[in-house]
C-alpha cells in the first residue's frame, strides 16, 4: 500500500495572515489615510504597548533588529580598540554589528543543551579592552543571565541581549529585555511577532541610553537639522507598527500553542536517538525555533523534504569559521560544541498554525527514519 504523505511547510505565512486580515487591514488603511508613514503616533503607542507588555520604561521603534544592535552599540560608544564577548552559535547581524562599530568580536563557547553562550567561559575571556557581553537568547530561551550579569557587574561591562528570537520569553519570571542595559529584538515576518517586512526594537529602563537611541535612529537629528551626532536612518515605519500592535494582542496564545507542540514532540522523541532542546528550569522558552541534534542529520534533512515536511538549518557554519571574520584568528576546534552543533541541529515546523496532527506526523517521521 502507497504511504500517504502530508504536506507541513516549515512555516506558513498566509495561515496567520487570514486570522487577522480584517484587524490588520483597517489598520493599514488608517496609516494609509493619515499619510504619515515614518515614526509618528502609530510608532509611539506600539513603543508604549510593548513596555507594558515586558516591563521595561523604554522602548525604541527601530527599523530592523539588525540596526537594532548597531544602533545600540553607537549609542553605548563602543568602537575601535573595544572588545564585545558573544556566541559564535548565533545569526551573522550579532557579530557583524560588533564589527561595523570597529570593535572586535570575541567569541566564547556554547551550551550543549540549551545551544546558548556558556556562562562558565566568559571570564577567561576578559581583557582590559572588554567592554559589552552581548548573550543571544537563542531559538526563544533565554541564556542564563544571572551569573553574565554577576561577571558583567564585577568587570563594569556592559550587557546587550540579543532578544531578536525571544519576544516574551521569560526567565525568574521576567521577560526578556529586562535583564541588560540594552535589549535588541527582530521584528522580520517569520519571527514569533513579526512585522509585514523588516523591523525592530531596542528595549531599555536606562533613561538617557533611550534618548541616545532615539537621537541616533534620526541621524543624530535635532529639530532643524541641527545634527548633535552622527546617527543613521534606523526608524521603524507606522505600516509596520500597526501590524505589530494587531498582532500582540495574539502573541501569547501563539506562544502558548507553540510550547503545547514543543510538548508533543518531547513526548516523541523521549528515549530515541534525536535530542529534543534542553529548557533551563527557570526558563520559559517561546520556542522560536524547535531544534533537535540528531546523527546523520543532511540524511534526515532529505528524508523528511521527500516526504513533504519543511525543515532547515540554523546554522550550518559557526561565526568564528566564517571567511569575513578570518583576520580574528580562529581556527576549527577553538569552540568544539558550537561547530558539532552546526553539524547536529535541525529544526522542525513549529508555528502556531499548525494542528497537533500534523506535529504527530513530523515527530514520527523524524524517528521512522533512524528504524
């Protein structure tokens, strides 16, 4: 008998679109009417919406999570000279923002489990020159800020989370973007809160590094172009922010729906050879992502796109071997569990539109191909 196949997309846009359509649309057309369409009022009340949201007093509309870093990093200062500790297991823009400022990236190892930077490799790393840690809550769990910002504290550094994955995960009961001086996050349409094209947001309960952020997303301007510093054009539009605010208001539950599938595919593979995320116990992860370790995983990656499930790689080379930041010196086998993750991890469809069936038929296909 012909196996019948199910068709899951790794992620499914349009399905989360026609939730929303009518909400999203008015207010489109009330931007649209209006004619303000770069910062102004829908900018603002979605900055006020989120500090309620995670509990922060600032919150800065920005264009990309991108310019959310580089934006952040001008506004602290750091440049030529400095040094910024981070994860080598993360997307390109957190070292490259580093890069951009002239500071230098330095790189430390990552957990195994919870595929975040490891807290225990961090001191060592501390130069006269080291100015910022920037922890990436990777795939939507928080890294393990107490003792980052215990080291963090003795050495006067400063803290950037890069919170692009993990817009309302918590840990001890605080959301991400609480915990340093300054938290970046990702708006781009794929992300737990995503926009409809590129934004982003740096949070921050530090009152003038927020009026820093400000001055600097306009080009440094003061009103009549009266430029105080340097800046760039890092300013969200208000399209974008009234699809945001639509869309907070959903957030929690689709939040809630991923863990429920995060769950489900727990239970699966419980005792097999795939290795489901290791969530800290006082962490709440939204699960941005569902990533496994798994043996032979290019083999499992054909299997299951044969068969009809989307899957994908983050990441397939780590930071520290990337050909543009070859001048720093790394070589392969520097940070050993970050590159056998590169050749391990693969994640799997997790978005919130999915049904618990089709979650099912993912899981055991995964472990179908390993009997």
């Amino acid at each position: 008998m012909k196996e019948v196949l199910m068709q899951v997309p790794f992620f499914d846009l349009k399905a989360q679109y026609a939730e929303y359509r009518a909400e999203v649309l008015k207010a489109i057309d009330e931007v649209c009417e209006s004619q303000m369409f770069c910062l102004g009022p829908a900018v603002t009340r979605f900055e006020e919406q989120i500090c309620d949201y995670i509990g922060c007093k600032y919150a800065i509309g920005v264009s990309s999570g991108t310019d959310a870093l580089l934006v952040s990093l001008m506004s602290l200062g750091l440049g030529p000279g400095d040094e910024v500790i981070t994860t080598p297991f993360t997307f390109f823009a957190t070292a490259a923002s580093v890069a951009r400022v002239g500071a230098k990236p330095v790189f430390v190892d990552v957990d195994e489990d919870s595929y975040n930077i490891d807290p225990a490799g961090i001191e060592e790393k501390v130069t006269e020159r080291t100015r910022a840690i920037i922890p990436v809550h990777l795939f939507g769990q928080a890294a393990q800020m107490g003792p980052i910002l215990e080291i963090a504290g003795r050495y006067n550094l400063t803290v950037i989370e890069d919170a692009a994955q993990a817009m309302g995960a918590m840990q001890d009961g605080s959301r991400c973007g609480n915990f340093g001086d300054a938290a970046c996050f990702s708006f781009y349409p794929t992300k737990n809160l995503g926009a409809f094209g590129d934004a982003g947001l740096v949070t921050t309960n530090d009152e003038r590094l927020a009026g820093r952020v400000r001055l600097l997303r306009v080009h440094g301007q003061m009103p009549g172009y009266v430029h105080e510093a340097i800046g760039g054009n890092f300013r969200m539009d208000n399209i974008q922010a009234v699809v945001l605010s639509v869309k907070l208001k959903h957030l929690d539950k689709w939040n809630d729906r991923r863990r429920e599938y995060a769950g489900i595919y727990d239970e699966i593979f419980a005792g097999s050879v795939v290795r489901s995320p290791g969530i800290h116990s006082n962490n709440v992860s939204t699960y941005h992502q569902y990533t496994v370790t798994v043996p032979d995983r290019d083999g499992l990656q054909k299997y299951l796109k044969e068969k009809g499930i989307g899957c994908a790689v983050f990441y397939p080379r780590p930071l520290h071997l990337q050909d543009c930041f070859s001048r720093l010196g790394y070589r392969a086998g520097d940070f050993g569990t970050a590159e056998k993750l590169c050749e391990e991890v693969l994640s799997l469809p997790i978005y919130p539109e999915l049904t618990a069936g089709q979650v099912e038929y993912v899981g055991k296909s995964v472990l179908k191909f390993y009997q």
